[in-house]
C-alpha cells in the first residue's frame, strides 16, 4: 500500500485484531501507518509494543487517517457512525465497513455524506493470510479497488452483490467455526481408533489441509478427489456412506443456511 495511507480500524475486537495481525504480517502497512481504537485499551498493548497506534478516540483516529475499517458489533454501530459523521471528507475518507447485516445504504444514511463505502466479509484466518474476503460496493472503480488491494495482500478475494453479504458471512466467515468443528470431530474420531489427542489433532488438520489443497491449487470438484480414494467394497466409501446416513452433508447444509437466515436479522436500527 503508499506509504501515504494510514488505516484505522475502529472497534478493534477478535475480528478487528485478526485484520491488523494480517496486514502487519503482509507488511502492507507498516507499525506505524495503522490506528487501532477500541474501549478497553489493554487489550491493544501487544500492537502498541510493535509501534502501532492505539486509542479509545475514534474522532482522532478518523482524523488521522483515510482508511476506516469499522469492526464493531451491529448493536454498536449507529453510535460509532453518530460519532464520527461530522468528521467524515468525502474527498478524503473511504469506509470499508465488516459489521454483519449492516447494508452500504444504512451507513450512508447515517453518516450524510457522499463517502465511498465497500462492504468486505473477512474470516479470521486474516491473520494468517488465509482468509477469503468477500467485497460488495456501490462505487465499482476506486473504492472497491482499494478494498481488493487491502484485503489481497492477507487472502483471497471474491466481488459479489450486496445482496449476497448474508450468505458470505455463513459460508466464508461463519465457516471457518464449521470446519474447524469438523477438524475437531475428526480428531475425536481417531482417538476412539487409538491416536493420542495430540497426533489424532495434527493428523486430522493435517488432512483438512491436503484436502483444501487438493481443490484450490487442481482447481477439481471434489468428487473427483473423492472418486480417487473411494474403492468398490472399500474402507474410504463404508465410511463416507456411514456418515452419509447420519446426515453429515445435511447437516453442514442447514448449518450453512441457518446462519445467513439469522445474519440478515442481527442488525436492528434505532
């Protein structure tokens, strides 16, 4: 990113740490071209230590910076926006918004101004730059380029209409609890077989891993991975058709619908 950016993200909580970790780490802005804001400041001193701004002053952070990532809770975010609207230049500010169930036009209506805003669904492994990003905006030039150039450097990227927002928030970010939970059953699994906790663990994340690369980097559907491994009579198959009749796929189906069902209600306006 130019040096000259300076990025603030206010409502620097699990998701908003996760995005400041992955930029730091990318080295697309540096220490000191970052502004964390939240409450509870103690809560910022690992950044502080590494030379990144920190404050409770979500008024100061707008006026030092250009870039305004708000991370805060839904139930939160119509006082931030109160808060900070009189601070706002249109030909200065661009608001990159990851609050769950919040529309581009409820922040514009808000904020009385003719801001640019992009609408960016992260998943917390942003921190490791492994997060998939989905981006919606009303401004398809700048802005929107801006946001692609933010969060390309901590992850992947993925353009969608606004409309879609609820659902990448299940799939992309409600996911990564999904698979995680999957690992974890798998790991439960192979201590029943007979592996330490520790080993059924590491092969387990190990082998959601492998799988996750098979299809990203052979860009194949995975019944085709699946057909490789998957034998007439064979072990793979009585236990892909065991968890089949369980209800495996199914389940992770509704999961996936019941959480972009409730990301649309999450946000109630004053």
């Amino acid at each position: 990113m130019k040096k000259k950016n300076r990025l603030a993200i206010l409502g620097t909580g699990n998701i908003g740490s996760s995005i400041a970790d992955g930029l730091l780490d990318s080295q697309a802005f540096l220490p000191e071209q970052l502004i964390l804001t939240r409450r509870k400041l103690h809560r910022l001193e690992k950044f502080e230590q590494l030379g990144v701004m920190t404050s409770s002053d979500n008024l100061k952070a707008v006026d030092l910076a250009n870039i305004l990532i708000i991370a805060v809770e839904p139930q939160q975010i119509d006082e931030l926006l109160t808060e900070i609207a009189p601070a706002l230049k249109s030909d200065r500010h661009t608001i990159v918004s990851v609050v769950t169930g919040v529309s581009i036009q409820q922040i514009q209506n808000r904020v009385q101004e003719d801001i640019p805003i992009v609408r960016a669904m992260p998943n917390t492994a942003i921190s490791l730059k492994e997060s998939i990003t989905c981006l919606a905006s009303t401004d398809k030039g700048e802005a929107l380029e801006l946001g692609k150039s933010i969060f390309n450097t901590v992850g992947e990227t993925v353009v969608i209409d606004e409309e879609l927002m609820g659902a990448a928030t299940a799939l992309g970010a409600c996911g990564i609890a999904f698979f995680l939970r999957a690992i974890r059953a798998a790991s439960q699994g192979g201590i029943e077989i007979g592996f330490h906790s520790n080993q059924a663990l590491l092969i387990a994340a190990q082998v959601a891993k492998g799988a996750a690369e098979l299809i990203l980097k052979k860009h194949q559907h995975p019944e085709s991975e699946i057909d490789k491994v998957t034998t007439p009579r064979g072990v793979t198959i009585a236990g892909l058709n065991q968890m089949e009749h369980e209800g495996f796929s199914s389940a992770m189906i509704k999961g996936i619908v019941t959480s972009a069902n409730k990301a649309s209600g999450v946000y109630k306006k004053d």
